[in-house]
C-alpha cells in the first residue's frame, strides 16, 4: 500500500476508502494487525519514549488522523490524500462490515458507556455480530483473561478504547496473542457512540 515516512514511522498514504479496503482484506485473510490512527500526541509520544516508538514502528498499519500529521507528511514532502480520523474509520469498519456479518468487540471506558455504546452499535449496525464488551478499568493482572475472553469469541474487529497511553502499548504487547485480524485504539469513541 502507499505510504511514507515521518520521524522513523511508516505512515499510510491511503484514503479512508483504500484503508478500509485494506482492511477488508486483512479480515478475509485472517492476519492480525494492529491499525493505529496517529495524531500528533502520539507522534511526539514516539519522539518522546523509545518503547512507544519501537511499538509504532512495529504496528501493521498506521494512518493519518489528526491534520496535524497531514500538514506535516506534506511539509515532509509526502501528501497524504486525506486525513483517515479513528472515529470515521470505526464507522466505515462497522458499515463494511455489516452485510458480512463481522464479529466485533468492544473493550474500554467505562462499564455503562461500553454498555450503551454496544446497544447502539446494535441498532445502527444490525448486522454486525456484538461478540464481547468489556469496560477498560480493568488491573494489568486481569490481562490474561480479557485475552482469553477475546480469542474464545474471535472477533474479526477488536476496538479498544483505554486513551492513546494505554491502548497501543496494550495492543503492541498482545497482539500476537490475541489473533484479531484489526485490533484498533479508538480513545474516547465509545463515550461519542454512547452520547
Ligand atoms: N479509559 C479506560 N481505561 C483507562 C483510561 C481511560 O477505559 O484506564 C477510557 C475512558 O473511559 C474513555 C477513553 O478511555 O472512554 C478515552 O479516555 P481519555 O479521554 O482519558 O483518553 P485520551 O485519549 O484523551 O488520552
């Protein structure tokens, strides 16, 4: 796919149509990818913490969210098309998904929200299959079974909202384990969702 560098950290070119078609394909082929939608907070994270940035660089897909990343990919000398926001893609995923029936789970913010977050999730998307939700203030020794929970339900999505600090390392640290084809942060989404 297209993509370009900044600060050591392959960036994807695509546009939101691209991405999502990408994506598609990782779900047919069943092959785990961590998507992270990169805004200037994290970038400077990576600038920041060599563990944060070794985690960027090891993640299978990275897209331009915030337009701070887009100004400076052109700055750089590389035009992204278009800014690819986590939010809309969350929506285009469920939307791509829906008449194939994808599997998808939510795991962050807190117990009520995730709550309502799935119930509308359920009636925007019908037919999306809800496998699993879990709120995201669970304890590092609780790891192990919200993984268990997660590979016995096989999402084809796993959307993880636990803020940038937490989630992308959470996912880099998992992902292997976890065998979801698109394991994706998506910070405050579920609160957006659950109005
Ligand atoms: N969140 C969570 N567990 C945590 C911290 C945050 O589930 O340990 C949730 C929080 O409830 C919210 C989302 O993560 O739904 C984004 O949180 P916040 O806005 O604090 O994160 P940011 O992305 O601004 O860092």
């Amino acid at each position: 796919y297209p993509k370009m560098k900044l600060f050591d950290i392959t960036v994807s070119t695509m546009n939101m149509q691209e991405t999502v078609e990408y994506l598609t394909e990782a779900v047919r082929a069943r092959t785990p990818h961590q998507v992270i939608t990169a805004n200037p907070i994290m970038m400077m994270a990576a600038l920041e913490d060599p563990a944060y940035k070794a985690m960027m660089q090891q993640a299978e897909l990275i897209v331009p969210d915030g337009t701070g990343v887009v100004w400076a990919a052109s700055r750089l000398g590389s035009p992204v098309k278009e800014r690819v926001a986590g939010y809309d893609l969350l929506h285009e995923l469920l939307r791509k998904g829906e008449p194939h029936g994808w599997k998808v789970y939510l795991l962050g913010a807190e117990p009520d929200v995730v709550h309502t977050a799935a119930a509308r999730i359920r009636e925007m998307y019908p037919g999306i299959q809800l496998v699993g939700e879990r709120d995201g203030y669970f304890k590092d020794e609780e790891d192990a079974e919200v993984i268990a929970d997660i590979r016995e339900k096989q999402p084809d999505l796993l959307f993880v909202a636990r803020s940038a600090k937490n989630q992308e390392p959470w996912i880099g640290k998992y992902k292997n384990e976890l065998q979801v084809p698109v394991m994706m942060g998506v910070g405050g989404s579920f609160d957006v969702i659950a109005g």
